[in-house]
C-alpha cells in the first residue's frame, strides 16, 4: 500500500511540474494567456501577490527611515577598500554589513548585493574573511571593479532579531525588505551607478537574490548559484526545509507543505524577472536542489524571455560538481554581469530623449486648431500608442516603453513660472514632466535630467527668481534616478544666447549666477555639478566663444535644414547627413559638446504651411535623441 502511495504522489507532483511549466510556456504562444509583454507585466503582478500568501505582504515603504550609514572599521587593501558599517533598514533595526569600495580606476562604479550562504559567519563569506574561499565572490567582483554591500541574513554574523516580532510573517520577507533596503543604501553612495546594481547569492543567497530581484526591479542583473529546485522535486516533494522560522512557516501552517498547493513555484520566480539578465549556476550533482527541477523551471522561464525578445539574458550552466560554486561557474558568472553591468572599460555612450509635457487636456491645447477644431478625428493615425495626454499613466508607459527600447535618460524640458502667474495659457502643466517621472513606480528604471527653458516669455528676470528655480531644482537632482555622469549631475540651460541677454550681456552676472547654482548643488551633498548650454547646431563654440568659460559643455536642441513643403517624405539621409555636419563641426570646440540625433519633424494639422522639414513621422512634433558618454 505504501509503495503505491509512493507512486501516485510522484506522479501528481509531475503533473504540478508539467502544470508550471506549460503555463509559462503558453505565455509565448498566440493562442497562450499571455501574448505581449505588456500583458506579461499584469501575470507578473499576479506572481508576487501569490509570492506574498506564502512570504507575508511586502512592507508599505512608508516603514522606511534614514539609512543612517555608520562606519565601524576602516581596512584598506591594495584594490579595495572594506568597511564594516550598519544602516537602519527600519525603526530601532540596524543591519550589519560589509562594504568593498574599489581602490583602481574611476567612479561611479556598477555594485552587486552579494548574499550569504547558510553559514553562522553570514557576511564575512562573501566579503573573504571567513568561510569557502570558493564562496568570496563579493571580494573577487571588488577586485573586478565593483563596489560590493554584504549584509548579514537574520540571526546570521552579527544580526540577531526576531523577524516576527517586527509583524512579518516570515524571515524570508524580512531579508526582502532588508535586501531591498540595501539597495536604497547602493543607491545613495556617490561611487554607484544606481542603474547599474546587481545581486548575487550562493545557497540561501542564491534564492534570496531572486526573491529580491522579483520585488525589486532596481535589481537589473541576477546571478543565483545552487539556490532553487522546483517544489515538487525538493526532497521529493518534501516541503518542511521551507516552512521553518528561517524560512516561510506558512509553507507548513497554510499549504500543508503540500507542493500543489503552494501558489507559485520558482518557474513563475524566474519567470517575473524577465528580460532582466539571469544567470544560473546548477551542478548536477547538488544534493540540496535536484537539477531535473531546475531546468524544469528554466524551460518555463526560456519561453517568457523569448516573447520580451531577450533569448540570451537567460543563461544557466550545469557543472559537473555539487552544492558548491565553481571557479569556472563564478568565471561565468562575472563575465556575464561584466557583459550586462560593467560593459567596456571605455566611455559608454547614453542615449537621451528629451521630453516635452505640453499635452494637457484644457482648451486650448494641441489637440485642436486655431479655430477649436479637434483634428484627431481626421488624422487617426497620428495619436500617440501611449496616451494623449501628459497624465501619470502615460509617463509610466513611457518609462516602461524607452527603457525597453534603449533609451537610458529623458532630458525634461522644465519652464519657470512665478507663483500665481502663466506665461501662457495653462503653461503651468509644463510641470508634469518632472513631477510625473519622480513620482512614477517606473522611476528607477531611467534617468531624468532637467534642460531649463529659458526662451522668451519663461526667462528668469530677477535673481530671487533664480534662487526659487535653483531651490527647485536641488530638490529635484536629489532623486535617485537624476542623471549623473562621472558621478556629477547633469543640467542643461536651454539656450545660450538667450541666457546671456537675459543677464544684459554681462559676464560677470552670468558667472554669478552658475556660480551660484553650482554652489548650492555642492551645498546640498550632490557634488559638482556638469553644467551645459545650448548651442546652434552650426555655431562654432572656440576658445573665444564666451560659453566656454561659463559651461562644462554644449548641446542642440534641434538643427534643420530649410525644406519646402509637399506631399511626399523626404529621404530620411538627408536628414541625418545634415546631422553629421553638426558633428563634424562641433568636433573642434573648445569644451565637449553633446550630439543630437533628429527623428524628424513635421506641424500639427492645422499649422500645415511655409518651410517643412524633411521627415514626417507618425507623431506630431519630433522625436531627439542625444548621446552623453558615462562610464
């Protein structure tokens, strides 16, 4: 009787194998429940309400306090330093860890979360004071030139407290949120790259960077070694190494350590992470997570991958060892996040698109001609895919949509206006750029920088004025996603010449006021700051050029050359060949200037006459990029 039961609870726990695995798979299919990416992102939503049954809700961020960094002890090696340091991740509950800050070459740096194994010594092992020399990843990726943060798991190194006392309903929850506060940590450090932070685990650091990475999407490349088998091929089926106080005890209290009852398998895990690079070190012969399982999960996973159209993020190895990590598994490993975080040690170009929210709903706005016409009736093909309208919903479509698409900053076209005045009629909405984007959930996927839009009727005229917009500003660059290259954030005036007459042509008054919006960003922590203008795409910028000792760079906004209007498109070459003057031109000035990329520019129905451009494009107005090197 045994023996039967034995063989029937095998095959269902296949059955609950194949039930996850042809979920996900059907995603990729047309006739699946899942056939875009956008649908994708709902049945992720749905993955982490299902992770949350089991883990406990995910803290409101509202439980966050000031990280509070202290550093305890100071240790300097030849290519790093190590620091022993704790931060408040909440109320009265510091955490321990270890953090490598690279000693050669420059910030800022790309930084890994490097997570430890089940060992009393917790951090000290990824930091290569204690434990498997095998398992000292975080300070082999400091000597690779990666700022490193290892923190303790609870009740492991020197981190003792009791998780469910704070109201979580599982240790594996607070090591989330804990986790997920070390991120914000990572982000605050000047020798960071906020976009490019990874996270990295043996064992219980395996799986815990992927509990992580699928609640927190700053996370943007994983690497798990030995951290998962499916549930009904851990031990059998035996789910009881999950459900204790370490863990998740509602595995036990609420699902029976029952695999087909537990509503979400580390299919779905891998899955919600799509297409953020994943690599995964599996032997074959680990005792601990069975590798049947894991490529069960991985076949799930590959499929999801394939319909973000980003096959080659998913990678998984499986050596011929046991629960261990390899060399030549962690010489995998760093290539691949070298690949996807470091990239080459030259200057690695940005792309920005700037940004203009002048799309508001008031009449009158640019959905209507000059006679209060609605033109959208007639040129239906002309709406733009992500909204009409400059509303929160379109500037987090718009997030998700560039960062997608390899846009990695938008440059905000901001304008001033004076309490209680309009400059134009209901110019005030012109706002909503900047603050759509900082208050997005999608933030963190981008950068943002500000250009001031300083043309007539939006000039700063009085210096009290200025002080208003600096104050602005400074609050604004504080954002974890404001643009920094070479570890200073970056600001545009739009226009040079228009600056220079709005300070009656006086360099001195030019040079005060820089002056003084440079100092007010050092005043507030954030550095120097690189200050740049606006220039004519054609427009010399020598040494003689006053905007050269003003401004650490120049820029376009947009170049054209003079078209005549008709029917037909104008080849899109002799756009860009118009471009490559610019850049030619401007290779020879005398300060760096940042390159523009026009996509075209055609009116608005309704203003349809004089000169055109050569490119029309299915939107009104015109798309531009620039390119700003970063490291």
């Amino acid at each position: 009787m045994w023996y039967g039961t034995k063989i029937f609870l095998m095959a269902l726990a296949l059955v609950f194998v194949d039930f996850h695995v042809s979920m996900c798979t059907s995603l990729a299919k047309e006739d699946g429940v899942v056939t875009s990416s956008e649908a994708w992102r709902i049945r992720r939503r749905q993955i982490l309400r299902d992770m949350e049954e089991v883990m406990g809700r995910m803290p409101n961020p509202s439980r966050k306090v000031s990280l509070d960094m202290e550093i305890l002890e100071e240790v300097e090696y030849p290519s790093y330093l190590l620091r022993n340091i704790r931060f408040s991740v909440e109320k009265e509950d510091r955490l321990p860890a270890f953090l490598l800050i690279p000693r050669q070459g420059f910030g800022p740096w790309p930084a890994m979360l490097c997570l430890h194994q089940t060992l009393q010594e917790g951090k000290a092992e990824p930091a290569g004071l204690a434990g498997h020399e095998n398992l000292h990843y975080g300070k082999e990726l400091a000597k690779r030139g990666y700022v490193v943060l290892a923190p303790d798991y609870p009740n492991f190194g020197e981190y003792f407290m009791d998780p469910y006392v704070q109201g979580y309903a599982s240790a594996t929850m607070k090591g989330i949120w804990n986790h997920s506060r070390a991120i914000d940590l990572l982000e605050s450090l000047e020798e960071v790259d906020p976009l490019r932070i990874g996270c990295i685990g043996h064992s219980l650091g395996g799986h815990n960077s992927l509990f992580l990475a699928a609640f927190d999407e700053r996370v943007r490349a994983v690497v798990t070694s030995c951290g998962f088998t499916s549930f009904p091929k851990y031990y059998q089926g035996d789910l009881t190494g999950w459900s204790h106080k370490g863990y998740m005890p509602r595995v036990a209290s609420d699902f029976d350590k029952d695999p087909s009852k537990i509503p979400f398998d580390f299919s779905d895990i891998l899955c919600s992470l799509a297409p953020r690079p994943l690599f995964i070190h599996a032997p074959v012969h680990d005792s601990n997570f069975d590798v049947s399982g894991v490529k069960d999960c991985v076949k799930a996973a590959q499929a999801v991958y394939d319909l973000h159209g980003k096959p080659v993020h998913l990678v998984a190895i499986y050596p011929d060892g046991g629960h261990d990590f390899s060399p030549e598994g962690r010489s995998e490993a760093y290539a691949f996040l070298d690949r996807h975080l470091r990239g080459s040690d030259t200057l690695k170009p940005l792309v920005g698109v700037s940004y203009f929210a002048g799309w508001w709903e008031e009449l009158p706005n640019k959905w209507h001609d000059g006679s209060g016409k609605d033109w959208r009736p007639s040129f239906s093909e002309r709406i733009p895919l992500l909204g009409q309208h400059n509303t929160q919903e379109t500037m987090d479509r718009e997030i998700v949509a560039a960062a997608e698409h390899g846009v990695d900053f938008f440059i905000i076209l901001w304008y001033y206006q004076p309490e209680g005045v309009e400059k134009e009629p209901h110019a005030r909405h012109l706002e909503r750029g900047v603050l759509n984007f900082i208050r997005s959930s999608q933030a963190h996927r981008m950068r943002f920088m500000i250009e001031f839009c300083n043309h007539p009727p939006f000039e700063v005229e009085t210096e009290v004025d200025w002080e208003i917009c600096i104050a602005k500003w400074i609050e604004w660059m504080k954002h974890p996603s404001y643009l920094k290259v070479r570890g200073k954030p970056v600001f545009k005036v739009h226009g040079f010449h228009h600056f220079m007459k709005q300070v009656n042509m006086s360099p001195e008054m030019a040079s005060s006021r820089l002056g003084r919006l440079r100092e007010a960003v050092r005043d507030a922590g954030l550095g120097e700051l690189m200050l740049g203008c606006g220039v004519g795409g054609h427009e010399p910028v020598g040494h003689g050029h006053p905007a050269v000792e003003l401004f650490d760079f120049t820029g376009t906004y947009m170049d054209l050359p003079a078209k005549e209007q008709r029917e037909a498109d104008y080849p899109y070459m002799e756009l860009i060949d118009f471009a490559r003057t610019s850049w030619k031109q401007h290779g020879e000035d005398a300060i760096p200037w940042m390159p523009y990329l026009p996509a075209g520019w055609s009116p608005g129905p309704g203003r349809i006459h004089g000169p055109i451009s050569p490119c029309r494009t299915n939107r009104i107005g015109a798309s531009r990029s620039n390119r700003c090197g970063s490291r």
